[in-house]
C-alpha cells in the first residue's frame, strides 16, 4: 500500500480557508495507487492538478511516481490559501510541485498545449444554484452549479487543446453529474472512460473516472 502524503502541518483554522481532505480526496489516492502501473508506463514528463487543496493528490504522485524526478509537476488553483498550502505539502514531503494562482489553467494553454501527459482534477461537483458560483475562496471547492458541471464543462472543451497523444485525465465526479452524459460528452470529442474506481461515501456516490484518447 503506498503511503499518503504527510499532511499534518494542517490545522483546523487552514480548513477554514482550504478543502479538507475527505472520502472524494482519499479515494482519488486509491484510484491511482490502483492505476500506479499505467502511470509509470506512461512515463509522463507533465503532469497537471486542476484545483489542488491540501496538495495532496499531486504530492502523492510526485512521492510515488518511478521517474518522479524527471517529471515537472504543476499545481493550479483560484484559491490563494490553497496555492500556500499545497506548495507547504510539497515542501513537508521533498517534492517539487510548481504552483500557480489562476482560473483552471488559463495562462498556460499555450504552453501546454499538447504536452499534459497527466492532468488530474477533483472538481467542485456539488449541484448548487448559479449565485454561488466565482468565488476565490474555499466555495470554490465544491460549488459546481446545475449539475455539478459548470466548471467541469469548462476542462472537458480544453482536454484536446492540452493533453498528449497518451495523455490521460483523471475526474472526481458524483452520480449527481450524470456520469452517462460525461461520457457521451467526452466520447464525442474523442476520448474514451473507464471507471477507475466507485465508493459510497454518506449521501454521496463517488466516481474516480479517466479518460484517454480512442
């Protein structure tokens, strides 16, 4: 079993400002220990975290990953107290996880573009109602508007402009979202899903889903 990420130079006051890792974060961890295989056969040279929080998920594969020191790590998040906290996490477990302060990934489409080999993104999937979405802060973490989707969409229209041939994507998503539509979106613009993984957590079932090219 690969161990998680030290994070406990976290304390309740920081979870006021940042998403705490709960069931969707851990089962993301146990989705790519699980996947661990594919990953480092897919030796990838960029991989990209959409929303990081705590910093954990990212930090899990720059500690777990065969080549992780040949890879280039990059964190992106609204959040500024997130950004913080997930370079302390990578800080507190020897990576080096570059982060960025900016909406999803927006100032580096065109450097990225066709260069993610992994992008990875734990959404806000929470149906809300539209006035509590575009916050900077810890709501953006789970406000996700009708269906869950409003910032999901968003990724889905940028996953041909960013990843590679090989690249995969790897989404959080709740039953909620409609995962059946989530595919049919996605296969229509080329990719393929696999459930990766499935739990229930509380009221909530929860989908680790990745996506590669057809």
């Amino acid at each position: 079993m690969l161990s998680t990420p030290d994070y406990s130079h976290f304390t309740g006051q920081d979870y006021e400002k940042i998403y705490e890792p709960s069931e969707d974060t851990f089962l993301f961890l146990d989705a790519l220990e699980k996947d661990i295989n594919f990953l480092n056969n897919l030796k990838p040279e960029i991989v990209v975290e959409i929303g990081p929080g705590s910093g954990l998920v990212i930090n899990f594969l720059a500690k777990h990953l065969k080549d992780a020191r040949k890879t280039f790590f990059i964190a992106a998040d609204i959040n500024k107290d997130a950004c913080l906290a997930t370079q302390l996490t990578s800080y507190k477990n020897n990576n080096d996880v570059n982060v960025i302060n900016c909406d999803l990934i927006e100032p580096l489409m065109d450097r990225l573009k066709h260069k993610v080999d992994v992008l990875l993104f734990n959404p806000p999937y929470v149906v809300t109602e539209s006035e509590e979405l575009g916050s900077r802060g810890l709501q953006a973490a789970w406000a996700g508007g009708a269906d869950g989707r409003h910032v999901m969409d968003r990724v889905f229209n940028q996953l041909n402009k960013i990843l590679t041939k090989n690249g995969a994507f790897y989404l959080v998503a709740l039953k909620q979202n409609n995962i059946d539509d989530i595919e049919i979106y996605l296969s229509n613009l080329g990719f393929k899903m696999d459930i990766i993984m499935n739990r229930r957590a509380g009221i909530e079932n929860l989908f680790i889903l990745k996506f590669t090219r057809k």
